[in-house]
C-alpha cells in the first residue's frame, strides 16, 4: 500500500483535538487495510516528525435511513497518533 494511500485525511474535532490527555496525540482517518507500521511510515515521511506510538480502531458503520430506503455506512479506521517528545504538527496551515 502507498503512502498516500494510508492516511485519508486528519480528524479535526473538539475531541481530538483537546481530549486526548496530551498536546502530542493526533487523530487520523486511515484506510481500512493499513496496519500500524504503515501508519507510522506515512505520518513520518509525509510530516517529517518522529513518531512514538500508533493506536488504531474501526469505527463500525452505522445503519440509517434514507426515506423509505435502509442502507448502511461504510466501516472506517480512525489512528491515534503519538508524536515524540519536541515534535508537533501544524494541521491549520
């Protein structure tokens, strides 16, 4: 998988942002068949920092309603990001 594969977009949400316990975590959209180890490579090269720890999990789709219509969404994975100890992202430009 490449790269530019693995990381979807960043999750930016008042949770992720200020609820996670430190400054140094980062909440990241990933895709689905990505494992830890590709995380990791892809925030490290394409943000240049030094990252720690990965926690992933996948966020199950819920089922809705669309007028008389049922459907599903689609299954997600959501990555916690922990950067090393000096290391920080500028996520807003």
């Amino acid at each position: 998988m490449l790269i530019k594969d693995t990381l979807v977009r960043p999750l930016v949400t008042e949770k992720s942002t200020s609820g996670l316990g430190n400054e140094r975590t980062y909440a990241f959209e990933v895709s689905l068949g990505s494992d830890k180890q590709q995380i990791k490579l892809a925030v490290e090269s394409f943000f240049g920092v030094k990252v720690e720890t990965v926690r992933t999990s996948v966020v199950r789709g819920k089922n809705k309603r669309f007028g008389r219509h049922y459907g599903k969404r689609k299954n997600w994975k959501k990555a916690y990001v922990t950067l090393a100890e000096g290391h920080a992202l500028n996520l807003f430009g």
